[in-house]
C-alpha cells in the first residue's frame, strides 16, 4: 500500500512533464504528458492487451491456489514423514553431518530436497 501511494504522489507531483526540464542542459529538452501519447497505440489495442494480461496472471493465479491447495491438503507429512515411535527416522543419530553418504538418512534427505532441483 505504501509502495503504490508513494508511486501515485511521486506521479502526480511531476505533472505536467514525463521528462522534466534539466535545469542545468538545453531547456528544450522537455515532454509533457500531452505529447508523450502515442497516435500509434489505440484503445482498441490497449484494452486487448490489459484483457490479455488480465487473463495470462488469472490463469497463473488459479495454477498457484490450486497447487496450495494441494500441498496444504497432503499435509507435511507428504513432504517430511516420521518414525511413529518419535525417535530419529532411519536410524539415524541426528544432527548435521551424521550420515555416511550412502545410508538411507541420506536418501530421505535427497527425498526431502527433491523439489527444490
């Protein structure tokens, strides 16, 4: 909120220019908003195009709840499973660096960052 209402007086603060004068070059160098509209671009095209856009991050909107919405149904244990007896899974002694690099605490923790590749 703080981004956009700094963006919104920042804009509004500059008018009537795109471009402000340099005080210290050419003072012709200068672009009002009124010149800064494009004669090429019509509202045609500008309204086909923000729809376009609308639509692409819809859609991505939709993929990303519907992936949430999977992950948060599966639970962590779909991700991190446990040994029900509460000691450390597969043996293992725990703590960094513990495993051998060929046991199987080294295969759950390939498991466990297999989505991260």
């Amino acid at each position: 909120l703080a981004n956009a209402a700094g963006w919104i007086f920042t804009e509004m603060g500059r008018q009537p220019w795109v471009v402000a004068p340099n005080p210290d070059g050419l003072p012709e160098v200068r672009l009002l908003t009124r010149d800064a509209v494009s004669a090429a671009v019509s509202a045609p095209m500008a309204i086909t195009t923000l729809v376009g856009f609308t639509l692409i991050y819809g859609a991505l909107m939709v993929v990303e709840l519907k992936l949430l919405k999977r992950y948060v149904m599966a639970g962590p244990e779909a991700v991190m499973p446990h040994d029900p007896a509460g000691g450390p899974p597969d043996g293992d002694a725990g703590g960094r660096g513990g495993g051998s690099g060929e046991g199987p605490s080294d295969d759950r923790e390939a498991a466990l960052l297999a989505f991260a590749y």
